[in-house]
C-alpha cells in the first residue's frame, strides 16, 4: 500500500506543479508583453509568493519557517542552502523572509524545458558549469545582479546530495563571490526534505512537514580570498551542521 500511495502522491504531485508552472508562464507573457523587463521584481515577488505557496501547499508540503534574523530590506546577499531533492526549490522559496527577494544560479540546460524554461531565465542566472567562459559570464551577471538589488542563491554542493554524509564538499564560487563583494552570507537549511524525496532513483514524493531555517548573516566585510576562503566556507558548513544535526 506504501509504494502504491507513493506513486499516487509522485504523479499527483507532478501534475500540481506542471498545472502552476503553466499558469506562471502565462503570466510571464503578460509581464513580458505589457512591462517589457521593467517590472521583473513585481513577477518575481508573484512567482514566489503567490505560485510558490500554491505549489507547496497542493502537494501538503508543510514548511515550518525559522527566520532567525531581522533582514534588512534594503540589503542584498549572497545566500546559501543545502541541496539534496528536487522540491528544494520551492521550498527555499516559500520558507524564504520578505525581505530578501533572490534570483538563483541555475544551470543551462533548464532553459530548454517547455515553458519552464521562460519562466527559469526570469528568476535564473544561467551558467554551462561545462564551458568556462559560461561560468566566468554567469560571474559577472551575478554582480550585475546584485548591483539591481537582487540577492544570489547558490547551492554550494554544485549538485543534488546523493551521499549518506549530511553535507558533500563545497565549491568556492558563492564564496568567492561574496568576498569580492564583501556582501553577507544568509544560510538557508532545509531540515527533514530528504525523507520526502530521496535522491536517488525515480522521482517519488511523500507529504510532509520540513523546517526552513535562516540564520543570520555571516560578515565578510575585511575578508580577503587569500586568507579566509576556507574559514568562511568552514563556518558555513557548520551553520548547516547545527541545524541538520539538532533536527
């Protein structure tokens, strides 16, 4: 009965997501045809909080919310989050604070899936991770980015954890970034996702209740890439380690 209800729930669940995704693209062609690209945070802030709640709560994702800060809204950040499911996306979304409206570093390929792709270049900084001119491009948007007054969120496992470690090794580019724009890191870590979708084999999907935890932001004003690379990303994987551990 588990695995038949695990199938029951998997295609339900990809159905809720593909009817809201629909429904986001058409209204990315609204935005599109009457605001051109001026009004990208207006859809960006709708595609969060109104299609993102959407999705969760039609397939009983619960997300408990733990904002351990009071964000500054006139900040932006780098943020950073474990990844080990393919609903860490919406849930990073809809667990996020108000105040920190972010775009996500996503990877290239994504932009060729049908109507999911229009909607990935609005809230995405695309990157080829195979072509080094691409990464060193995707660098650069990033800046840009955040001079506009968006934050990055970037997984700094580079892929989906399919190991039975808590954490796999992290790459330096959310930290390189942040130190060369000496702007805060805001770490985002989502606690109990795992059970609900394992990441290994076939997609399948349980509901359930995760916890959304954002911590306070980690300074990197003086830091230097030289010195303190490892020490930052050391305590950024600890900040992951505490919240993982004392589930």
């Amino acid at each position: 009965m588990k695995k038949i209800f695990k199938i029951i729930m998997t295609t339900y669940a990809g159905a809720v997501f593909m009817f809201w995704v629909f429904i986001a693209y058409l209204v990315s062609l609204y935005y599109l045809i009457r605001y051109k690209k001026s009004k990208d945070k207006e859809y960006l802030t709708f595609l969060y909080k109104t299609i993102g709640p959407l999705i969760t709560n039609g397939i009983f994702l619960k997300i408990n919310k733990h904002h351990h800060y009071a964000y500054a809204e006139n900040e932006t950040y780098i943020v950073v989050s474990n990844h080990q499911t393919m609903i860490d996306i919406p849930a990073n979304v809809v667990g996020a604070p108000d105040d920190i409206l972010f775009k996500f570093l996503g990877k290239v390929e994504a932009n060729k899936i049908p109507f999911f792709g229009s909607i990935i270049n609005r809230f995405c900084v695309l990157v080829d991770r195979k072509n080094p001119e691409s990464r060193h491009e995707s660098y650069s948007k990033m800046k840009a980015e955040m001079e506009k007054g968006y934050s990055i969120f970037l997984y700094p496992e580079g892929t989906r954890n399919r190991t039975k470690e808590p954490l796999k090794d992290f790459y330096n580019g959310a930290f390189k970034l942040a130190i060369e724009m000496q702007k805060p890191i805001v770490v985002n870590t989502l606690v109990n996702i795992k059970k609900l979708n394992p990441p290994k084999g076939f997609f399948t999907y349980t509901p359930g209740t995760i916890d959304a935890h954002w911590d306070a932001p980690i300074s990197t004003t003086g830091m230097t890439l030289e010195n303190d690379l490892e020490k930052l990303k050391k305590i950024v994987a600890d900040t992951m380690l505490h919240r993982l551990k004392n589930k």
